[in-house]
C-alpha cells in the first residue's frame, strides 16, 4: 500500500531570516499499521525530520518535529519542523527522511524510510518546489504480536496489552497477569488458554478484561486457571458462550470478579460451560448478559460442573435465563441470587429474593446502593450472608454477596420527623419542625455532618421539594433537633395550606440527602393585630338643621400586620363599644358614614372605634375617636375649596371633600391627560356645606388624572394619581 502525505509550507523567512517551518498530515487511517492497533487509543511518541547537505552528504541534521493531532476523523496528525537557528543559512540542504515513532497498547512501531524528497530549499532564499506530493514504500514497522507470558507493568509500562490476533497460552505454559493491568481485545480477537492462567488482582486494583466486540477468553482442553478481582466486559461472540468459555477437560475458577455487558448469537453470554468443564464462582457479579437463547451462565451437558458460592447473578436476557442448561446433573452451590426457572422441578435451591439495587450498571459500577432502594432494608438479603467466620468484608462484618461487598460503616438512617408545630405568639407564617437525630448522629460509624430540611408548598408536584435551609449536626445521640421553617402562608378558615416537610440526613459518604418520612403541618397566626391609628374624621355634612342628611368621612392607617384581613367601625352615644353599632367592615382605609341615630343633639359627643382583624379572626384593641355634633351654623364653610384626594396615590377608590358657602349648582368631573372627560361625580343642585365624594378608578389605567369643580362663581382643578 503506498502512503501520501503532503508537505506543505507554511511560513517562509525573511530575507535576512534562517529557515521556514514545514508541516506534514499524516492520517493514520491510510497506515497499514492499522491493523495493529485500536487507532482510539495509539498515537505518535516521537517525529524527527532528517535533512544532509547535497553538496557534502555527511552534513546531516536531525530536527525535531512538533506534534499535533488527532483532529477530526479520521485521526489526522501534524508534524511541524522548524529549521530556524538549527542549519548554516548559506547552504542548502534536501529533507531526507521524515521518521514517526508510535506506540499503542502492548507494541511499538515506526513510521520510517521515505524515499529522498526532492524538495531543495535554501536558507535565506524560498522554497522550491513549494509543495510535493510524496509517495512512500510499505512501513516495515508493525511489530508482530508476540508479548510474552508476563503481562506486568516492567514488560507494559502503560500498564495495557491490546489483544491485535488470537493469543494461545499453550499446554505447559503459564500466562501471568500484574494486579491492575488492562487487557484490551480488537474486535474478533480471544484469548485461548490450553495451559495456566494466574489473573490475580486485589480488591483496589483489579484487572479488567475489555475490548471493541471482542471475542472473550477461552479455556481449552487441560486449562487450569485462576481469576481473582478480573473483569471481564465488551464481549460479543458470534456463538455459545460469550465472556467465557469453558471446554471439556477445561477448569475455571472465579473469585471476586464481574462479569458484565456481554452478548453472544446462542447461550450463555457471561459463561459457556461444555459438557466435561468445570467452573467454580465464588464472590462474583455477574449480570447484564444477553444472548440470543440465554444471558447468564449455561452448562452446556450432563457432566458440565458449576459450583458457586455467595454470588449475584442477576438481570441475565432474555428472562429467566440466570443460570441455566441441558441435562446436568452436577451443580453445587448456595446463596445465589436468584432462583431461576431454568432448573428441574425437584431441585431445592438456597435462592434471595431481593433487589440488589446497584448503583450504575450502565456504567459498570455495579456496588450495592443502599440509598436507592424505596424499601432499603431489602438489601439485608445479600448483606452477611456467609456462614464462616473465615469469610471477612472490608468493614469486619461476614462476607456478602457479590464482588462488590457493601461497606455497612457506610450505612446512613434518616432522622425522623416527631412534629410539625405552629409557631406559637408570632404574626405567621412560621412553623416548628421537630425531628429525631439519625442513629449516626454522634456514632464513630459513619458520622451525621448535617440535616438539610425539605419543604412542599401546595401545589407543587409530587416529587418537587425545595430547599428551607440546613442545620449542622450536634453529634449528641438521641439528640431532637427543633428548626423553625418560613411557610408560604398561613392556614385559616376557607383557606386550606398544608405543608409537607421531609428531613435529609447527611454524612461524608453520603453528601445526597437520606430522605425521612413525610410529615405535613400548617402555620396560624397566634398575636392579636396591632391597635389602628390614625383614626380622625373630616368634619360632620348635613344639608340643613335639624339635618334631613348627616355625613362624616372617617379615615385611619392600614394595619401592618401580614395576615391582615379587614377593619370594623362601629359608633355609639355612649363611651361603650358593647353599645356600639356597625358602621363599616372591609379593607379600605376610609368611609363616610351617615349615623343611624335617628335625630342628634347639638354639641353632643359621638363616639366612634375602629379595630384590625386578621385571618384568624384575632381582634386589636379598639382604636378610639370622639367627635361632637354641631350645629350648621357654626358648621357652614365660609368660602368654596376643593380639597386634595386622599389617599393620593390611589388604588382603586379615593376621597374627594369639597366646601360650598352657599347654595348652587354643582359639577365635580375628573378628566384624563387628553382632557376627555372619564367620570361626572356631582352634577345638580346642593346646599351650602362640606361634601366628601368617593371616586373609583378600577375601570381605568394607570396614571394622572384632573378632577374639576365648578360652580356658577367658582371653578379650581387639582392633579390626583391612579396606581395599580
């Protein structure tokens, strides 16, 4: 195959300058060493360009190149050589060779033996040709695939062994694998063992056994191996039996070890058991295994041997196809998980029935997640199941099930929720959350480093919660905690407003909240409203005396309180509000009212009390005013006026007073900014007094708006402000 590379100029020097940089692409997709490697995961180590003087050709330089790359696909890498400083500008010299070292996974081969470029360039001058499309003999550079027996990091430094053709470990031989070493197998490749096999790695670095649709290892005739804390993943066989296979006379024994994410066309994806093998599992997880007719484990004849112990051997496809196989006999284990319809009727099994609940299998992290369960206390199942005191966890406890065994100092309970609780003596909108401490709070296993409390306004969805704050853990065990939390609002009749709140339990392990149960509560407000203030009048209106018609507009401040509801005014003859009568309910903060005492006595006193209710129907104390009743002559103004609006801004209503001296027709209009008329508010005839007039803008926008009075002798225009 002849390889093209380009050689292009990129930058030429000046006239006084010494010599132009020069970059070759190489795409490695047009290498025969392909072949070699996974192109993913090789790449070039090292590139120098070799040039000589044509005129004395033992003037020669070495430059190294700079190396750029992958970029794009198919992987492209740049190789740039910069002459500058290196060459004596007043010769000229010939790029020779361009030689590119690459390594990858297990090999090392280079990229040498360009034929001369012609391409002749001269130190302060240009470059000619310019550009040279070159054409190269085959790289005599791929190393064959010979690694040895020791698959360690001193023979791989890079601690990986890419599987490029079929490796036999032949009988008599022993293929030793370091702890921690990788084996990657191209697609279509296995790993065939006639002899030994020793893949002894540790709990904290194990040896994975992965690939691009490779075709897994295979234990032959006279195989005796050994597989402790080994993965094996990415298989996919085009025939029975998938990650492994195990032929008659062959002998596999598993300890600690995953076997996940592969497929076979047949049975037994995760293991092929031929009639005559033998394959003993112990400690292991084995699960995610699809084949065509069964995912797990098959045992392929009557004297095909399983033995297992203490293992989860889960979610194999298609269903029910765990652990299963064709007229055997001989099969030995316990603690297995589950029990699967594969086997005859009559055979007991010692199976769990429980959900493991890892934590990512799609993501090849298959530890036990004790936190994702709805009813955790199923994971007990696979949790100190080992019946000997030889048989020891991490954590101290008797072996689980599985590779991955669960570290229980790692176990987090919830707190739990005692009560929710008003607040008591505030003006609302608080509650009190009482919870008791988590079993870790204060324990040395496993600490509680704080609680974080979760609230759901009404409304919100099911699973939606937000945040109401965190509270540090005291370390005290059988400690009750006790957090005041802000509500929405508050609950009062007619209009329901239950909260629920949920307490999360956090630890150094377990930065994710724990959840407690639910418990729901509401706030109330339990303070009595502040008194009114501001309670005055602006002076009695009548039309004549004895008055036919009697007015007097009231006004008073808005109550502060946040559960505030409405304001009552009652009056009276007597300086007793038990004698009161009503006047006015609602929320506004001004009325004009006509008194309901039938005829008044001049200079009499009127007695008059205004009181704040909230929600809850908590009163004030009453706010009380005293006005006299005087006669009209004594009343009557003695010229017109218009008065400013009150309130002012308003929204929607205000009050408007005027005064007339005399009798006469009457026009109050308000006008908008345009000048057209929006309201008429008194058009006729009326007697000499004060007059307060109520005007409502709920119909109109926001803005500034004129109101007018005008009389046959008298006219005067005031500014008064809507705002919404």
């Amino acid at each position: 195959m002849k390889k093209h590379l380009l050689l292009g100029l990129l930058t030429l020097a000046g006239a006084n300058s010494a010599f132009a940089i020069f970059q070759w692409d190489v795409d490695l997709s047009d290498l025969d060493a392909v072949a070699c490697w996974n192109p993913n995961s090789c790449a070039p180590s090292a590139a120098t360009v070799h040039m000589y003087n044509p005129a004395n050709p033992a003037q020669t330089y070495t430059i190294n190149c700079n190396i750029f790359g992958p970029s794009g696909q198919p992987l492209v890498y740049s190789f740039q050589a910069d002459a500058d400083a290196q060459v004596n500008c007043a010769l000229t010299y010939i790029i020779d060779e361009l030689w590119v070292s690459f390594d990858g996974p297990g090999f090392h081969f280079e990229f040498t033996h360009l034929p001369p470029i012609f391409s002749m360039f001269y130190g302060c001058g240009p470059l000619f040709p310019v550009n040279v499309d070159i054409t190269g003999e085959e790289l005599d550079g791929c190393v064959p695939f010979n690694p040895g027996l020791e698959w360690t990091f001193a023979n791989f430094p890079g601690g990986q062994v890419a599987l490029t053709e079929d490796f036999t470990v032949e009988a008599g031989e022993l293929l030793h694998i370091e702890a921690g070493m990788e084996v990657y197998g191209l697609p279509g490749t296995s790993l065939i063992i006639q002899g030994d096999m020793e893949a002894q790695g540790t709990r904290g670095n194990w040896i994975r056994f992965v690939g691009e649709d490779w075709n897994g290892i295979v234990f032959g005739e006279g195989a005796d191996a050994d597989l402790t804390f080994c993965s094996i993943t990415d298989v996919h066989s085009g025939d029975d039996g998938g990650a492994i296979t195990v032929e008659d006379g062959g002998w596999v024994r598993l300890f600690n070890c995953l076997i996940a994410h592969n497929t076979c066309v047949g049975n037994g994806a995760a293991a092929y058991v031929a009639d005559g093998g033998v394959l003993s599992v112990y400690n292991s997880t084995i699960s995610h295994n699809h084949g065509t007719t069964s995912g797990g484990i098959f045992l392929g004849g009557a004297n095909a041997l399983f033995e297992s112990g203490m293992n989860l051997i889960t979610f194999a496809t298609p269903a029910n196809t765990d652990v299963t196989g064709v007229g055997f006999t001989n099969v030995f284990f316990t603690n297995i998980y589950p029990q699967n319809s594969g086997f005859p009727d009559d055979m007991v099994l010692p199976a769990w029935y429980c959900n493991p609940g890892y934590v990512n299998p799609m993501a090849m992290n298959f530890n036990v997640s004790y936190w994702s369960l709805s009813d955790p206390t199923e994971v007990n199942c696979i949790i100190d199941v080992s019946v000997s005191e030889l048989e020891i966890d991490p954590d101290g406890t008797p072996a689980d099930m599985g590779a991955f065994p669960f570290n229980q100092f790692q176990i987090m309970h919830p707190a739990s929720i005692l009560a929710v609780n008003d607040r008591p003596n505030d003006q609302g909108g608080y509650v009190v959350v009482q919870f008791a401490a988590s079993p870790n709070d204060g324990s040395w296993m496993n600490p509680t480093t704080m609680y974080s409390v979760w609230m759901q306004y009404p409304g919100m969805g099911e699973n939606e919660w937000v945040s109401a704050g965190t509270v540090a853990a005291l370390g005290i065990p059988g400690m009750t905690y006790n957090v005041q939390v802000a509500t929405l609002d508050d609950q009062y009749e007619g209009h329901e407003n239950i909260h629920s709140f949920m307490i999360g339990t956090h630890s150094v392990h377990f930065p994710v909240p724990i959840p407690s149960a639910v418990m729901q509560g509401f706030s109330v407000d339990n303070i009595v409203p502040v008194m009114v203030t501001g309670l005055d009048d602006a002076g009695w209106a009548y039309d004549a005396w004895p008055p036919t018609e009697d007015r007097l507009p009231l006004s008073w401040n808005q109550n502060p309180v946040n559960d505030f509801d409405r304001f009552i005014v009652t009056s009276s003859l007597q300086n007793d509000i038990n004698t009161g009568v009503p006047l006015y309910e609602g929320p506004q903060t001004s009325a004009t009212f006509s008194l309901p005492f039938g005829q008044l006595v001049e200079n009499q006193p009127v007695y008059f009390w205004a009181v704040a209710v909230d929600y809850h129907e908590n009163r004030s104390d009453p706010a009380n005013y005293v006005q006299f009743y005087t006669s009209v002559e004594n009343r009557l103004p003695t010229a017109y006026s218009l008065g400013q609006n009150y309130p002012n801004p308003f929204n929607p209503t205000t009050s408007i007073e005027f005064a007339l001296p005399v009798a006469g027709q009457v026009n109050l209009s308000v006008y908008n900014m345009l000048g057209a008329k929006v309201a008429t508010l008194v058009n006729g005839q009326k007697a000499a007094g004060r007059y307060t007039v109520s005007f409502d803008g709920a119909s109109l926008a926001s803005g500034v708006y004129f109101y007018k009075l005008e009389t046959p002798s008298f006219s005067d225009l005031k500014k008064m402000i809507l705002v919404k």
